[in-house]
C-alpha cells in the first residue's frame, strides 16, 4: 500500500511558523539573554500553544533559527554574485555574516548546549559557510579582483574575530571600518 502523501500545510500554519522564526530571529540578535518562548510568542502575535505546535521545545526553536540563518547566509552569497562583483559580494556578505552571529546573541546558551550534545553539527555549517566563502573567492581570484593565496578558513578566522571584536550594535561603525581593512588585505598588490 502506498503512503498517504503529506499534507500541505495551511496557509495561516505557513504564515504563523515564518512570523514566529522572524521574530525569534530579531529577538535573539537584540537580547543580552534569553528571551522567553512567552515573549517570543506575543511579539510575533501568536497564542504559547501555536509556538509550542511549531516549535514543541527551546531547542527546536534555536535550532530552526540557527538552519534558517545558515540558509540565508549561504543562499545570501550565491544572490550578492549574481547581482554584484566578487569583491563587492565578498564585502556585503561580510555583513551579512555579522548579522548571522548577531542572532546569536539571545540563543547563546541553548545553542552551545546543542553543539556540545551534537544536536546541532558545527562541522557540517562550518562547510557549508566555508563553501560559500570560497563561492566568493574563487570568481574574485580568475578575475583578479581578490588575492589567490588567501583560503576561506582564514577569511572565516577574521570575520570571527572582528566580530569578536566589534559585533555589538555599538560597535557597527567599527565593525564596518575592520571589514573594509580585511577586505583592503584582500585584494593584491601590484607587485604580487
């Protein structure tokens, strides 16, 4: 006998899940802890009962927000080729990357102890935004608009660590003056 095919979900389901990851997303970036699945629920304008439908834990929640934010990011860097030069697109991405770890912010906590029990597999995002990185790359390095003896690994390192650095709201200014230094480091020289 053959499966019952899934049902689609309705369009109110589809609408309230998208509000409430929306939501979760900006309130992780702009909290210095948690925010409550409660909080969470209200400001996206949704009753607890259809957050916990959605989400029926903490985790999940973190979980869809952290895979969501990756797909963006990956996604982000494909979109800013197609319209931009590599070293354009390499430098909107840059802040692009800063928003992804600023959405972290509020979820921290839940978040690590998803990495340390293996629900999240660090390994496998590292791959992926290291293929996106090197999705930027490679055009910048046969147009000669970016260095070729520089890996995404270690572009990966300094995004980490400017936004170390400068990943507060407070600090965008500086953030975006480390990014155009990063990206002046990218570009080659006339003698090499």
């Amino acid at each position: 006998m053959a499966a019952a095919p899934t049902p689609k979900p309705r369009a109110d389901a589809t609408r309230n899940r998208r509000q409430l990851l929306e939501v979760a997303t900006r309130l992780f970036a702009s909290a210095e802890t948690e925010p409550s699945m409660r909080a969470i629920a209200s400001e996206a304008g949704v009753g607890i009962a259809t957050l916990y439908r959605h989400f029926p834990t903490r985790e999940s929640l973190v979980d869809a927000v952290y895979q969501d934010q990756v797909s963006r990011l990956t996604a982000g860097a494909r979109e800013l080729l197609a319209e931009l030069g590599p070293a354009a697109a390499l430098r909107r991405w840059m802040d692009l990357f800063g928003d992804w770890i600023a959405t972290k912010n509020g979820m921290l906590d839940t978040l690590l102890a998803m990495v340390e029990s293996g629900e999240i597999a660090h390994a496998r995002t590292r791959t992926e935004l290291l293929a996106a990185v090197d999705g930027l790359l490679e055009p910048g390095r046969t147009s000669g608009e970016l260095r070729a003896d520089v890996p995404a690994e270690d572009i990966a390192a300094a995004l980490i660590a400017i936004f170390t650095v400068a990943g507060s709201p407070e600090h965008k200014a500086m953030a975006g003056r480390l990014l155009d230094l990063l990206m002046d480091g990218l570009r080659p020289t006339e003698d090499g």
